[in-house]
C-alpha cells in the first residue's frame, strides 16, 4: 500500500500532465477550426457526434454541452451506428466523429458510411495522419504527447483534450450567437443552476408576511411586530414614505445599551436609509447584495413603495446558494 505523500503525488503528477498536454492544444488550432465553427453555424441541421469507447463518452458531453448552449446537438454511438442508427441523420445535418487513434475497425466502417451518406464530416482525432484525419473534410487536432497513466495505455490526457476541444467548439459557437444569460436561464429552468438564472424577488416576499411599524410606535410595539413576523426585521414607516429598519440586533444593542426604554420610539433606534432591493431583479442578485452588507434580510420595494421582506433563509429554501 502507498503512503499519503505518494497517493498525492501520483495525483498531481496526473494532474499536471493533463494540464501540459491541454496548455499544447492552441497550437493545434487551424484554420480547420474556424471552418468547423463556421459550418456548424450555417448548418440548417443539428449536429451529430460520435465516437466508440471513452471517445464515446466524450462525445455524449459534448452534445450535452452543445444543446445547453443553443446548438440542437444528438449523440451517436459509432457501434450503434452500423446497426441502424445511422437512421438519425439528416440531410443538413453535421457530423463530428471523435476518436484518438483514428483507425480503430469500428471508425473505418463508420467513416465511408457517413461520407456516402453526403453530409459534412469534422474529425476531432488526435492521429492527423489516421484513417479518419485522411477521410474528413475538416480536422480538429486534439493531439496529446502521452496519457497519464504511467503505462501511456488507458484514455487520460486523450479524453480530456477531446473534452477541452469540445468546450472551445460549443463557446466559440454560443459567442458567435450571441447566445446570452436569459437564453441559458431558458435551457436551464431546473434546478438550483435554473433559479439563479431566472428566480426573481417578487417570487418570494410574497410568502412572507409585511412587517411594519410607525416611526411613532413604541418599542413594545416595535418587539411584537419582529417576534409576530419572524423574519428578525420590521420596516420603519413614516406615513406611507419608509423611513428605516429596526433589525432583532437593534434590539438587543439597544436593551443593552438603555436603562429605560418605555420612552423610545422607533425612530429613536431604526437605521435611516436602510439597503433595499427591486421587486424584480433576481434572487440571485439579491442575494450578492446581501452578502456583500453581511445582513440576512432586506427589504423589497416596487415603484418605490415599501412591499414586503426577503430573509437570507427564503434563499436557502430554494436552493439558490
């Protein structure tokens, strides 16, 4: 059995062979990769990705990647392929075939399939001088000097310069798009990744009730309306107008800080010109604001008017953090 010290260094000798086999890649690009990218933003198809092993692997990333960014992308298994679901493809569709070596049986039957079938062929393979480098129309090169497994024998450095190949492709295409946050937030509605793309603050002080207070009331008044509310804060209203914020903190500050508080008011201990946020900006803004004044609640505010309080918690429930 290895030591600790050793088990450590084995992983960051992996991980600094990858990383050098991944800084090698830009020296790779070509002209080749412009016109993938060109082509793939004309096509009136989908993209089609294949590969057979862990290049399959990658490739099903790849998709995913692909059709979160706005590229209708469909996955492929060369092995699949032979054996009808070749059916998938399309006239306009593009394919991208994945593979290290280039020449493995299952690529050379592949490859005249696909090239008889009519529809433009980008061969993302680490071999420029393999089978399918030869028979494609456009070469994507993610060669890597050696993988990091200590016998240069099991898909390491190989798989992840195809996935970093991958990624460049899907970014250069999302940008050439335009493809912005609010298209992301649209492929993305699940989730805690979806809320903070789309959740807004409107959504959530309407679940809470609307603390509040006059800058007259006294502090009875002031305590009962924090504990009945529980959300550790009551705006501080003058009239219509808000005038401040007296937190559970305040609360305590001033207990210890006043021998007698039967005279105070609230404005006597609010904090003027509290932190406030829009109704409809999102949550997730919100709650950088929030973090950014170290409170744990604010409040809400629409066309100007005091509506309501979100608590740091409101936040933790839906899973936005």
């Amino acid at each position: 059995m290895k030591t600790s010290e050793e088990i450590n260094g084995i992983a960051l000798r992996t991980i600094s062979e990858e990383a050098t086999a991944i800084k090698q890649l830009g020296q790779y690009l070509t002209g080749d990769f412009v016109k993938s990218v060109e082509l793939i933003l004309n096509a009136k198809g989908r993209v089609i990705v294949t590969g057979i092993g862990k290049s399959a692997n990658i490739a099903a990333k790849i998709v995913s990647t692909f059709n979160s960014t706005g590229t209708p992308a469909i996955f492929m298994h060369a092995a699949d392929a032979i054996h009808g679901d070749l059916g998938m493809i399309r006239p306009d569709d593009v394919l991208i075939c994945l593979s290290k070596s280039g020449d493995t049986p299952e690529i050379k039957v592949l490859v005249p399939l696909l090239k008889l079938m009519g529809n433009k062929l980008i061969g993302l393979v680490g071999n420029t001088e393999s089978y399918l480098a030869r028979n494609a129309d456009l070469v994507i090169n993610s060669t890597v000097d050696r993988e990091a497994c200590p016998n240069n024998l099991a898909p390491t450095a190989s798989t992840t310069a195809q996935l970093v190949m991958g990624d460049a492709l899907a970014v250069a295409l999302l940008e050439c798009r335009g493809f912005t946050q609010e298209d992301f937030a649209r492929y993305h509605p699940g989730g805690a990744l979806g809320k903070r793309l789309y959740l807004r603050v409107s959504e959530l002080y309407r679940n809470n009730e609307k603390p509040e207070v006059q800058i007259g009331d006294d502090m009875r008044s002031v305590i009962l309306e924090i504990s009945s509310k529980r959300l550790g804060a009551t705006a501080v209203l003058d009239g219509q107008r808000l005038a401040g914020i007296i937190t559970d903190g305040d609360i305590r500050r001033m207990l210890h800080r006043e021998g007698s508080v039967d005279s105070l008011r609230a404005a006597d201990i609010m904090t003027r010109d509290p932190q406030t946020i829009q109704a409809d900006i999102l949550v997730a803004d919100a709650l950088d604001i929030m973090r950014k004044n170290n409170i744990t609640q604010i409040l809400v505010l629409e066309d100007d008017h005091y509506v309501g309080v979100i608590h740091l918690h409101d936040i933790l429930k839906e899973g936005v953090i």
